[in-house]
C-alpha cells in the first residue's frame, strides 16, 4: 500500500474534522472557564483576495489562538472584517462607469451605497473562505462587520467621548485632498503614497514696489529690483500672498543682462546665484544644472521629507553641458553682485503681484521671515508663499496675519479668472506663458521630485484650505505616551525607546482630520443647527431614537417621531440623513453634517466594538485585548487609531501585548506585484505542498524581519514534513507489528517508574529533549516568539529522524520481545504522545494524523481538544542534552569530512578521531556508541594526530607591499623556520635579511598525513581515516545492494514486513564479495537470496528485474514477493 502524502492526508483529516464536529468543540472549549484570553483581530479589508501577507498574518493569529485554548483560556477570538472605504466606492465605480461624485448622485446614492455593501460582503464570504482553507479557526460564523449597526454605534460612542471630552472641533485648515474623490485625506494617508513625477519648475521674478518710504529708508537700494522666488507648483501662483526668507543668511542683489541687453537687477540668496545664472549666455536662454540634492517643496511643505531632486533644463542642455565649469566661479558669469546683505533687511518690503489677476487685487502683498521655511539648498532662497495651498504657508500666514486664498474647487479646477473651470495642472502651462510674456519667468527647468498621490486612486493631490472635523491629538499626547508605555511590543524596540517608530509618531502627533466627503463609511455622527450653529454628537442608537426625527418624503413638515431603537434600521448615510433632531437651543431642527468618517475610526474602535460595547456591556470586562498582531504599516495605522480611542473613549490603553510582524516580499527582498510577476498566491502553494507546509514554513521566520519569502525554503520545510511522516510510519509499522499499545496501564506514571532504569542512553536522551521542547515550547509561546519554538520543534525532528531512529532500528528488528525493544517502543509513544500536542498550534493536520495514528482516542476524539502537555523537570538532563549537542557536532563534521573524501554515508569509516577542547572527551564516553552508529564507523579515538604546518607567502598582501621585491619576499618566507614563526605569532613581524616580514604576509596550511580528512566544529577537530580495506570494501557494496533491493521494493509499494524472494546475477567477484554479507543483505531487507552468475539468464519473467552498476560491477537484481 503507497504511503499518503501530505495533501491527502490533509484531506482525510478534514474529513474527520467535519464529521466529528471538531472544530466547533475546539470553539466551544473552556467557555466555563475563568482564565480569560481576549484576542482582537485586526481586520482585513474586504479587497477580494488574500494574499500572502494574510495569510502569514491569520496563521500567527490561528497559532496563538490553538496555544492559549490548550493552556485552558477561554479564548475570545471572534473574526472580523474592514468593510468600509474609498477602494470599495472606487470598485463600485469601476463597474458602472461611475466618473466624479456627480455621476454618483445621479445614479442615486441610496443605490451607490447599496452596491457598495453587497461588493463588501462578496469579498469577505470569498476571503473567508480562502482563510480557512488554511486552518484557521476563528470564529467566523460569528464575525464582526464594520458595517453593522451596533459596530457603528460602537465607533460613534468614540466620537461622542471625544466631543464631551472637547477634542473634537471643525476648522478651516489646509490639507491634503484628492481631487477625483473629491474628499480630504489625512497625513497618514499621504506618507505613503508618495510617487517620483517630473514637473516643470521656475525662476520667477517680481518687482519691489518703489515708493517713497522704502526709497527713503533704503537709499534707493532696492529701487527697480525684483525679487526671484522658485517653484514646482505654477498653478499656486494665484493664490501668492507674500514672499519668505531667512533673516540670517546672505542675499545678494545681482546685476545682468537680459535677453534683449538691458540690463535688469534681482535679489536671490548667495547659494543660490550658480543655480539661477550658472551657464547662461548672453541671451538669457535656460540653463543647464544636474544634480542629486535634497528637495524641500515649497508649497506642500512636507515636514521632515528630505525628497532627492534631479533637475535638468529643457532647453540648450547638451550646449551648455561643455560649460559646466563656468558653474564653479561667479567670476564666469556674466553678472554683477552689487551687494550682499542679511535677509532680515528685506523685511515687510512690498512688492508688485506676480500676476495680474482680480482676486490679487485684494492682497498686500510683502516680505516676511521665515527662517525654518527657506532652505538654500534648493532655489533661490526667497520662497512663494500661498496659506491657501500649504501647511507651513499656512502657519506663516496665521503668524503674519497674511490674507489666504483658495481658488480650487472640489475637483481641483480654478473658482477665479482667468483659469476658472481650469484643472489645475493644465493651468500650469497657461501660467509659465502669462509669465513669459509679462516678462517676469527668468528660467523654467524639469525637476524630478517625490509628490503625493491618492492612496487609492492614484491621482495627484493638492493642498487646498477646506472646513472639516478634527481630534485635537495634540491635547491628548501625554496620555497617549502613558497608555504606550503599559504596552508589551513584541519586539521593544519597535513601541518603546528613542528608536522607536510608534514612540516617535506618538510624540509629535497632528490633529486628527476624521471627515471625508464621500459616501460608504460610517456617517460622522454630529447634527448642527443652520439658524444658531449649534450642535449635537450622538453617541448611542438609543440617544438617536429618543432625539431624532424621521423626515419623511424630504419634507420637514412632514416629520416623524422616533420611538424606538427597532425602528434605525441602519446607521448608514442613507438612513441617518434623513433623520433631524430638535435644537435645544433655538428649537429649529437640527440636520447631520453631510461628511463621513476616516475609516480608520472604525478598526481603531474595535477593542470595545467588537464586542458589542455600548448596546452589550456583558462582555466589557474582556476590555482591553490581551493580544493583537498586525503588519509594520500598522504603526501608523491600527496600532495608533486604536491607542488614540481607548485613550479618547476609555482613558485606558486600547491592548496588552502587540505583536509586530514586517511585510511579505519575494526571496529577492521586492514587493510583490502583478506587473513584475513575482506574485505568490498562497492557494498555489497550499495546492502543491499542503497547508500544514506553509503553516510551519511563515511560522518559522522571525515576524518582526520582513517574509523573503522563499519557495526553496518551503520545499526544505516539505521535506522536513515528509520526514516526519516518515517516523510515524515507522513506529506504526513496527508497533503493529509487534502489537505495541501505549494503553493507560503504559502512560501512566507508575508504569515509567517501573522501567526507568531500563532506558538506554538514548531514550533518556529523547526523553530529556521532548520535555526540554514542552518547557522551551511554553517560554517561547508566552511570549509570542513562535518562531523560535517553530524553530526548534524542527531541530527535534530532525533529532528523531536522524539519530534516535538510526539508533534504536536494531533494537525493534529483534524478533523476541526484550527490555531493549520495550524501552524503544515506550520512548517513542511517550515523546510522540506529547510531540503531536506541541505541534497542534503549528501543523494541525500533521499534529492531529499523529494522534489517531499511533493512539487510541481515551478522553478526546481530537488532538485539538486536549490541554497543552506537561512536562517533567525531573527528566530534564541538560548535562546530557549537552552530550547530544556534542554528538551532533561531532557526527556533522563526519558527514562534512566524508562529502570532501567522497565517501558515501553508507560506506563504513575504521576510525574517527576526536580532538576536544577543555578535555571534554570525558563528555563523549557515554555517546560513543551512538556516533559510532550515527557516523557508521568502527572505532573512536582521541589520540592527537601528527600535523605539519606549511607557511605560504600571502600575495595579497606581499605583491602590493614589495613591489619587485616580492620574488625575493616569497623565497625567504619559503624558507621561514619554525622558531622564526613562533617570533612572528609573539610578535607580529620579524625582519629576515633586512626585509621586515609581519603576519598579514603569510598564510599557513595545515597538512594531514595521507588517508586522512579533518573538519573543525566550535568545539574542537574531528578527523577521519579515508582508507578502505577489503572487509569494508565488502560492507559497502553490500550496503549499496540493500539500498538498491530496498528502492524496488518501493517501486512495487511493498510493506515493510513483506518477505520478498531476491535473485542477485553478477559476477565471480562479486558473488564472493556478497556472498560474505549474504546475511546482513536478508535481515536488512527481509529477503531470501540466491546468488547466480552474470548473464546465466536464470532470473525468470515473475521477478521484478532491473540492472545495476554499482561500483563498476554489472550487477541485475530480481525480486518478488513470497506469498505466505
């Protein structure tokens, strides 16, 4: 019968799960308990597919969750899942044609959202699914959805917490807005979307106006001079209000002469002079300039992102390439600097508008300081400033009380002449025109910059000034660093610490913009009255029933007491819009505010929403998670929304323990993407490997390192499982065959007492190692360090595999029933009974294939329904656990020094000799026999062997050092005596007929005497003799024979206890040879053998027959089975 392999047997398993109910007593175990363990999931956008980077993230949960039911918490693991969102409305829009906000309107927004909702549920039933093919057993019948009523009624109680607690406010500020979603974004939105573009660029002059009081004030020295201001961003230019410098670095008035020979006077910073004038020719053409520098962008004013810049001009570039020189010297310039002043003497000069437009008609415009805005490594020190269209303009406005314009719409085109109706990037070219032909562009250049784009619709954005609703973080960040620090991260350093990233974020926190004018997101749940502005926050369903109003047919007259909580269907914006409530103010009608919420806030009230706070408060004391784990993008996003709530609604920390985890990328260190095609479908591997592969493969990576992950690396994990696989066969086989029964009577503790002193060397060493593992295994699960326990659960099975089998086969091939073969078989019961629960959390097909392999069920059908084992301090034998990890360096190195003599492992060896240090062969006595076994050597031995050392000439070092003495360098270190070099170890040199020679010239080699092999461990050396007799010669053939009849007997799918009939046809040579390990050969492979010449053709057509060379000898061999 053909072994099964691990996807079948997979099959099976689950076969059995679904027949015997297992999963749902596994999600109903320890519900009376009173040990509590509160995961909370962070919960996957419905996007419509998981990928592998959900996959890692739901096999660490699923692992932590098996572990704490099996250590008897009643574990609260309830799925969930992200539901709202602008991808999901951009989807939406995808499939009818949707274009701008406008187009949704018209299709009907009660329609849109409706859609919207059905996208996200078929995405989540399709990623449920997926999820679970890989054996994770959450709670998903039971999931949570952001799209449910009492969800939202969670993330609105936040709200509400946030307006008694006065955070919450609305403001006109500048941000960040998307103008194809027509909605703001907030800053986290931004960080990450950022996307290298080129732009055009100008040096654009504007002239000081000359009145009386600055000519008197100044001498003159300002009259008929421009000022150059530098900009990406022509189409803020409209908005211009006032120019900024730095008052304490140098500015420059420079004489030049333009294109048609007049000459004309500007001011720029010193740094900047080359930048503008570097190259240029008499006719003012644009000029050439490469470079890689930092960029700092003057309008969007990116705080603390240092961008790279790479400009070039777009005109005359190969030109004035030849004269890149003339850059290096202002004296090659062709300019006059007529004086160099300080900034600060440029302050509150007027001057004239840059265009002449109406809506500049209202602005004074002036210079002011601003020294933190300015930077002289890029442009010309003297920067544009629109409060309209930039954060840092912004706040230099509020400080100078500057007037503010914003002439862009919600789609981004202009609200003023001449550019009304204009998208703002094509008012570029309208702009840099107007200014060419007002005379007032000096240069245009192409720059190469990072800028912002929409996260999901990839759409350039602007900053523009707009109304919205903000949580003044900034009142709440002492609470927030005093919640963080009760915190446990997994690893420290990532939440705690000067180097840590979400410390940091935490310490310099921005207000909070929580409206987005959009659609499917939970409503923002605040009703403002028209007439006195007064308003309301919601906080529960039952406030809104009590307060709130149904309009019916849109007209107001016509209104509706609510009288009950079953009467809000939905918390929807198509459902809460037509809800008013009564100004307890001026008693006018009160409606909600159009906006909805960042969606953020709807993950980041999970703790408490998830579960059913505030409709349910019976299971608030769960609150906060014990437990949650996401992705190194999560600092800014779940892990902060999360802190930032609790804090708001509970002034609690928002989770215990945090285990962070990096991103999943291909085995190159690339993002995944379909456009490279280095995607990799976790259905694809599940489907070629099994679960249970993937599962210990993503375990055994360090989360917080990023998942290279490596498809060579699954197959070294799939052959790992196989191995496994393979001791359970044969302890199955064995057992069976020998009616072994690790029944109640042999488990009990009674039972190991009686045989105790009968376990051999290594079985007390297994012993020892599985409740080290069971130990190890808890330690490291307690403090979420899976992969080291994953780590180490293979390292043992390798143990298993490779050595304790190795070593007790003779003992269970003894036919008659002995202590040596009860000992083994009690060995590997014990250790396999608790090795198949230690796997449980980590390969639960595998785990669970085990238990009903080798055991009869007693009080749990499933693996997965016991508690975690114990394990025996007492058995515990670290002196002995240190003499296998010697033992295993020892037989490594056997296995190394064999590979370089091209000796194969079933070849014997005469001797191994063993030098260690610190005289630890002391150490090795009682594992003797076992390396011996485990190397398939006949002897060990620690005698040390006569080495002789060759010092060599180093080449690298001599030839660059001598030069053309190195001829005479190399023949004097060839004739280096020994004392010469021990003066050379004590000393580091020694000069030798008037050359001094040092260590770095010389390299030494160890030379062996002939027939022997050495490899070093940590530890000490370990040689091998190489020579091979004729008594091994002739045990090696007949190890090569077995390896052969055993390989056909797996081609016709024999058992192992079937007896077969062997004929062996080879020559006179040969037969001799085998005819000596005739014996070896049949107990080896439970055959009968006859031995008959080469080509004597008596090997009839019912034996299986197939030919052989096996070391240069013809060989054929027949076999069939004996039928009994």
């Amino acid at each position: 019968m053909q072994k099964k392999g691990l996807i079948d047997i997979e099959k099976d398993i689950e076969n059995f799960w679904n027949t015997h109910n297992v999963i749902d007593k596994f999600k109903n175990l320890n519900k009376d308990s009173v040990q509590h363990f509160y995961f909370c999931q962070g919960p996957p956008f419905t996007s419509g597919e998981a990928h592998i980077g959900h996959a890692w993230n739901h096999i660490i949960k699923d692992a932590i969750i098996r572990y704490k039911t099996s250590q008897g918490y009643n574990v609260f693991k309830r799925a969930g899942w992200d539901m709202h969102g602008l991808p999901i409305e951009v989807k939406v829009e995808g499939k009818f044609g949707i274009k701008t906000k406008k187009d949704i309107e018209i299709f009907g927004t009660d329609k849109f959202i409706e859609e919207c909702k059905n996208f996200a549920i078929t995405n989540m039933q399709a990623m449920t699914s997926q999820l679970k093919e890989l054996t994770v057993w959450l709670d998903w019948e039971n999931s949570y959805r952001t799209i449910d009523k009492h969800y939202m009624e969670g993330v609105w109680f936040g709200i509400k917490r946030a307006y008694e607690k006065n955070l919450l406010y609305e403001k006109e500020k500048v941000i960040h807005w998307c103008p194809r979603c027509e909605t703001a974004m907030a800053g986290y939105e931004v960080a990450d979307g950022y996307k290298e573009v080129t732009d055009t660029a100008i040096y654009v002059r504007t002239k000081l106006k000359n009145n009386a009081q600055y000519n008197n004030q100044y001498n003159n020295k300002f009259k008929n001079t421009y000022v150059v201001i530098w900009t990406t961003t022509p189409w803020t230019l409209p908005a211009n209000v006032a120019i900024a410098v730095n008052p304490e670095i140098d500015y420059c008035i420079v004489e030049y002469e333009n294109e048609i020979g007049v000459t004309e006077r500007v001011i720029c910073s010193r740094n900047s002079i080359k930048r503008i004038f570097g190259g240029q020719k008499s006719k003012g053409n644009d000029m050439k300039d490469i470079k890689k520098k930092k960029y700092k962008d003057d309008v969007l004013g990116v705080n603390a992102k240092n961008k790279e810049v790479k400009t070039e001009s777009i005109e005359n570039s190969e030109e004035n390439s030849k004269d890149e020189s003339k850059n290096e010297n202002l004296n090659n310039l062709n300019i006059n600097i007529i004086e160099i002043f300080k900034g600060k003497e440029l302050e509150n000069l007027q001057y004239e508008p840059i265009l002449n437009i109406p809506a500049q008609n209202k602005v004074e415009h002036k210079i002011v300081m601003a020294k933190e805005l300015v930077c002289e490594e890029d442009g010309s020190g003297c920067v544009h400033i629109a409060p309209g269209h930039g954060e840092e303009d912004a706040s230099v406005g509020e400080k100078y009380h500057l007037y503010s314009l914003s002439p862009v719409d919600e789609s981004g085109k202009f609200t003023i002449e001449p550019y009304k109706g204009i998208y703002i990037k094509d008012a570029n070219k309208i702009i840099i025109n107007t200014l060419k032909e007002t005379g007032k562009l000096l240069k245009k250049e192409n720059v190469t910059h990072t800028y912002p784009h929409c996260w999901r619709c990839h759409t350039p954005l602007l900053l523009r000034k707009t109304k919205q609703w903000f949580i003044a973080i900034s009142k709440i960040r002492d609470e927030l660093l005093r919640n963080n620090e009760k915190v446990n991260w997994i690893p420290n350093f990532i939440g705690h610490g000067g180097t840590s990233r979400f410390e940091n974020w935490i310490k310099e926190p921005t207000d909070w913009c929580i409206s987005r004018q959009r659609y499917w997101n939970t409503p923002l749940p605040v009703w403002k009255c028209e007439k006195c502005n007064n308003i309301d926050v919601i906080g529960t369903i039952s406030e809104l029933a009590e307060k709130g109003y149904i309009v019916e047919e849109g007209n107001l007259r016509n209104l509706k007491k609510l009288n009950s909580e079953e009467e809000i269907s939905d918390l929807h914006k198509n459902f809460v819009d037509n809800v008013v409530i009564k100004c307890e103010k001026c008693g006018s009608y009160m409606n909600r505010v159009k906006d909805v919420m960042d969606v953020w806030l709807d993950s980041g009230s999970a703790s408490w929403a998830n579960l059913g706070y505030p409709a349910d408060k019976s299971k608030m004391s769960l609150f906060p998670p014990d437990f949650i784990t996401e992705g190194s993008d999560q600092t800014r996003g779940w892990f902060y929304s999360l802190l930032v709530m609790g804090t708001i609604a509970f002034d609690s920390v928002a989770y215990k323990n945090v285990l962070y985890h990096g991103f999943t990328l291909d085995e190159k260190g690339k993002k995944m993407s379909k456009s490279l095609g280095n995607v990799i479908n976790p259905k694809d591997v599940v489907a070629q490997f099994g679960v249970d592969v993937m599962r210990m493969y993503v375990l055994s990576i360090t989360p917080w390192d990023d998942l290279k992950f490596s498809m060579e690396e699954v197959k070294n994990t799939d052959k790992l499982m196989n191995m496994l696989l393979n001791v359970v066969a044969f302890i199955k086989t064995y057992g069976g065959l020998d009616n072994y029964v690790y029944d109640k009577y042999r488990s009990s503790k009674e039972y190991f007492a009686q045989i105790k002193n009968d376990l051999q060397i290594e079985d007390r060493m297994l012993i020892s190692l599985i409740n080290s593992l069971v130990k190890n295994t808890k330690e490291n699960f307690n403090k979420f360090n899976i992969h080291t326990s994953v780590n180490e659960t293979e390292k043992f099975i390798n143990i298993l595999s490779r050595y304790y089998l190795k070593l007790i086969r003779h003992r269970v091939w003894m036919e008659k029933e002995s202590k040596e073969k009860e000992t083994a078989y009690f060995t590997l019961f014990y250790t396999m009974d608790k090795f198949c629960k230690i796997l449980s959390p980590l390969a639960p097909h595998i785990a669970e294939y085990i238990y009903k392999t080798l055991f009869t069920p007693t009080t749990e059908e499933s693996v997965h329904l016991y508690l975690f084992p114990e394990y025996d301090e007492s058995l515990i034998d670290e002196k002995l656990n240190t003499k296998l990890e010697l033992c295993n360096d020892i037989v490594n190195c056997v296995l190394s020094a064999r590979e370089e003599a091209k000796i194969k492992l079933r070849w014997p060896i005469r001797e191994i000799n063993v030098n260690i240090q610190n005289d630890k062969t002391s150490d090795l006595h009682e594992v003797e026999q076992a390396i011996l076994t485990l190397a398939n050597a006949n002897k060990i031995s620690y005698e040390k062997i006569n080495t002789t050392m060759k010092i060599k000439p180093n080449y690298a070092s001599i030839g660059k050092k001598f030069r053309e003495k190195t001829a005479d360098v190399v023949n004097i270190i060839g004739k280096i005596s020994d004392e010469e070099y021990k003066i050379i170890n004590r000393h580091g040199r020694i000069k030798i007929n008037g050359i001094e020679i040092t260590q770095e010239d010389i390299k030494t080699e160890t030379l062996l005497p002939e027939g022997i092999v050495g490899e070093k461990f940590d530890g000490g050396i370990v040689y091998i003799s190489t020579e091979i007799d004729e008594e091994l010669f002739g045990i090696g053939i007949a190890r090569e024979v077995i390896r052969r009849i055993q390989t056909m007997r797996k081609d016709l799918d024999l058992e192992e206890l079937n007896v077969v009939e062997c004929v062996i046809e080879g020559d006179d040579e040969f037969s001799t040879i085998i005819n000596d390990s005739k014996a070896l050969i049949e107990h080896e492979t439970r055959t009968k053998i006859n031995l008959v010449p080469l080509h004597s053709e008596k090997i009839s057509e019912i034996y299986y027959v197939k030919d052989w060379e096996i070391e240069d000898f013809e060989v054929r061999i027949g076999i069939k089975r004996i039928k009994k």
